[in-house]
C-alpha cells in the first residue's frame, strides 16, 4: 500500500488530519519546517512540501493556513503564528474591541509532492471572532485561535466544543477543506492505478 506522510510539528493538526485517511496508508512525521516570509499560503505551502520531501524522502504533504479578519483588513494573514507570538489572542480581542463586524475566516493550502510534481488544494472556513476567550485545552488544539473563532453556522467556539460536536463540527470536516480535497483526490488516484 502507498504511503502518505504529513510533515508537520503541530500535535493538533496531525490528530485532525487523521480522519480523512481512511484507505490509505498515512503517518505523520514529527518536524518543524522553515516558512519564508510570505503572505501566499501557495508559496508557503510550496517551500514547505520540498523541504518536506528533502527530510523523509517520500510522497509528502505539508499545510499551511492563514487567518484574515475582515475588519483588520485582513490581519493577520499568513502571519498567525508571528502575531500570536507577539500579541496573542487577547492582542487580536482587543484590536476587534467595539467593532461590528466580526467576520473571520481560514485559508489554507495544502501541497502535495510526490518527488516529481506539487499539487494543491485549498480550503477556506468562514466564521466570526467571540468577544473573549472561551473553550478549553484539548489534544486536538491546533491553535491558540480554537478559542476565539466560532465557524460558520456554529454559536460557539471550538474550544467550547464537546469532543463529539468537533467531531461533527471541525473546520475540516464541515466545510470542504483542504485535507478532505486532497484525501478523496488521492483516493481516486490510486484506485485507478490499480485498476
């Protein structure tokens, strides 16, 4: 059976990435990739696969996601971990205090090379922003942002979420992201190679 690897240092994304690998071989390696300094996932996405690749030396894919907040003309952008670094969530409430619009949403890319080709797929995952942090701790979190964005359609955030309703509620299962479009392209890929 072939294999996928997801290179990835982030705990939460890995656990999450899981579930749309039902009948394909996939494992994650745990590795931190150097990101250029861009604001294009695509770009992102791309230094990250090939740096992927150089490390495990097999068909890998490796995500990259943005945040963008309509009010804040689209901060922070492919800056996430840089502005949670420096200003965090609480920084990100406070720049949204007394502001109407609430909209927010994620971007994300995933690339996927098999040594000879990149390909990619994209996601984006509407929603709003809370008015504070609200949610708890959990092995699935995959950033600090879990707490303060509530998806599209959903009254509360996903760190407020029982284990059951992110099961049914998470970004990338409920709308139709990345890792899902790569899971069922990769799926139908190989089934027509053994046919």
């Amino acid at each position: 059976m072939e294999e996928i690897v997801f290179v990835t240092h982030n705990k939460g994304k890995a656990k999450s990435a899981e579930r749309h690998f039902k009948n394909i071989k996939f494992t994650t390696y745990d590795y931190e990739l150097d990101e250029p300094r861009s604001d294009d996932l695509k770009v992102i996405a791309t230094a990250k696969v090939k740096q992927a690749y150089e490390v495990v030396k097999k068909p890998c894919i490796a995500l990259d996601s943005g945040f963008f907040i309509d009010e804040l003309n689209g901060f922070p952008k492919a800056f996430v971990n840089f502005s949670l670094e420096t200003i965090g969530i609480d920084g990100i409430l406070k720049l949204m205090e007394g502001k109407e619009n609430r909209k927010a949403k994620f971007e994300e890319c995933l690339a996927f090379y098999d040594g000879k080709e990149i390909y990619y797929f994209f996601g984006e995952h509407p929603g709003t922003l809370a008015t504070q942090r609200q949610g708890e701790d959990r092995k699935e979190k995959w950033s600090d942002l879990w707490y303060i964005f509530k998806q599209e359609g959903c009254d509360k955030t996903i760190a407020q979420m029982k284990a059951e309703e992110v099961e049914d509620n998470n970004i990338a299962i409920k709308s139709d992201g990345a890792m899902k479009k790569f899971a069922k392209w990769y799926e139908k890929k190989i089934s027509k190679r053994r046919i």
